[in-house]
C-alpha cells in the first residue's frame, strides 16, 4: 500500500515509521506478535522503522531489537528493498532497568559494527548518536559517526535528544551531511519545538520518538487530550491519529515515528498520512496547554 512520503537526506519514507523499542523492553510481547506488526506497518506502507541496540531487557541480549526487526523484514513475503531501517549507538541498558550511556568514540563504532551483524546489512541505513554522554565531548562523539559515514559502514547519519546547539555542532562536524535529529516531541512534551523549527530551517528530518505521549483513546479529558479528543471525534478517528496528522502538518520534516506492538495500533497510526486537518484544527492542537 502506498503512503504519502517524506524525505530523509536522499531517501523517501512513508510518512509514519515504526519505532520499535516498545517491542523489546519492559512488558514486551510474544515475538510472534511483534513479527505481526512489523508485518502490518509494512503492508500498510511504512518505509522507516527505527530501533536502537540498547532496545532490550537484560544484559546479555543487547540488540534484541534489531535482531528482530531483521528477522520480521527476512520473513516478510514482500519487498523490503526500499525500507529504511535506523539504529542507534550510544545508550547501554545494564539489565537493572536502567539506561545509561557510552559516547565514546570507540564505543560508537564498535556498537556499530554489532549493529551491522545483527541487522545482516553491509551498510546501515541511518545511525544515530542516541544520547550525549556528559563524560565525552560531543565533538568526539559525533566524529566517530563521521568516521563511520566516511568509511561506508553506514549511508546516512542523524543524532538524537539534541538541542539546537548541538544540531549545528553536529551538522558542522558531519561537513553537512547531518540528515535527522530524533527527540522527544508529542501533544504532551513540545520542549522541543525549537529543535523542529531549527530542523525545517536546515532541511533535515524530524523525528518525533514517542510522539503519541499524552493522548489517550478515552475517559481522559485532561488539558492535553481535549482538543485532540475535539478533533478526533469530529472526523470519526481515534485521538492518537489526530496527534499524528497533527505532527505532519506542523513542517514538511516531520516524520513521527510511534512505538508498537499490535498491528492494530501501527495501522492506526499510519492512516493519519491520510487525515487532513484545516488551518483552525491545527492552531486548536498547537495552542499551549
């Protein structure tokens, strides 16, 4: 199924991605049932899924995430040529529930090379800096993602839970080769709305992890969900995919990436590239709660 697409650096995407960390941590599905879904947002179009090798519960299954994402793609009975599967190094989680993080530069290119075999490729699709380590200086870390760009180990390159200093600071390291930035952005978290605007400027992608952060599906008429409850009721659709078609209108960049692990909930997610919302929708959601 097609779905309206999106640019990140030199490759389209459907609009909505798959995050796949929900599939991995804590209450984490049967395999079988994350396979499902990985499967429904392919057949619903989604081009972009996004996972990370801290993406895991204990400490001797670091990648789980991956290692699944490339079992659901080898098992798919479609192509998965154009699907564009993004990582991440830098995060650890030692298996006490915990996250804790490693920028070092040897770290980020050893993690990548683990990233490599799990997911089977030659080359990743998008790496990302997952998270500035205050014991490294950024600088460092993001050179060592440059090194790998340089080197063929991966095609494109973006960084996560980034300011707009250090999205210049990175763009500036990777000589402009700086293709996305993925942070925490949804109705209920809008810190980083100058990261967003900052990324519409320059041209990069945008995207918003746990973009559905705040919206619940009923009962819950909070300050946040009110207007997205408005909105959704007026077209018939669940509140969740009025926040992602919210999203979508807000830049050009923007490409939402919700977490799943029910194909049911992916394939929501994906009609909202279909959702058109009119001028006084938007300003209604974007007004501050």
């Amino acid at each position: 199924m097609a779905m309206q697409t999106r640019r990140i650096g030199t490759v389209d995407v459907g609009a909505i991605g798959l995050g796949g960390m929900p599939m991995s941590i804590e209450g984490r599905p049967e395999e079988s049932r994350s396979i499902a879904t990985v499967h429904a947002a392919l057949d619903a179009g989604v081009t972009l899924i996004d996972t990370a090798d801290a993406y895991h519960l204990h400490a001797d299954e670091v990648g789980h995430n991956e290692a699944l994402i490339a079992k659901a793609l080898a098992s798919y009975g479609g192509g998965t040529d154009d699907v564009l599967v993004a990582t991440k190094g830098g995060h650890l989680r030692p298996g006490d529930g915990s996250w804790t993080l490693d920028g070092r530069p040897e770290h980020i290119k050893a993690a990548c090379e683990a990233s490599l075999r799990r997911l089977g490729v030659e080359a990743i699709g998008l790496y990302q800096f997952h998270r500035p380590d205050p014991a490294v200086p950024y600088e460092e870390s993001v050179g060592a993602v440059a090194e790998l760009l340089d080197a063929g180990k991966i095609r494109m390159a973006g960084i996560s839970n980034a300011n707009p200093e250090r999205i210049r600071l990175a763009a500036d390291i990777l000589g402009g080769r700086l293709v996305s930035v993925q942070n925490q952005f949804s109705p209920a978290y809008r810190s980083s709305e100058p990261e967003l605007a900052l990324c519409d400027e320059l041209g990069i992608a945008f995207l918003p992890w746990s973009p559905l952060g705040g919206i619940t599906r009923a009962g819950d008429l909070g300050a946040v969900n009110a207007p997205f409850a408005k909105v959704a009721a007026a077209h018939g659709v669940s509140p969740q995919r009025v926040a992602l078609a919210w999203m979508l209108a807000l830049s050009p960049v923007v490409v939402p990436i919700p977490g799943s692990s029910r194909p049911e909930t992916i394939r929501d997610s994906v009609a909202a590239a279909e959702l058109a919302l009119d001028a006084e929708e938007i300003a209604l959601l974007s007004a501050t709660v």
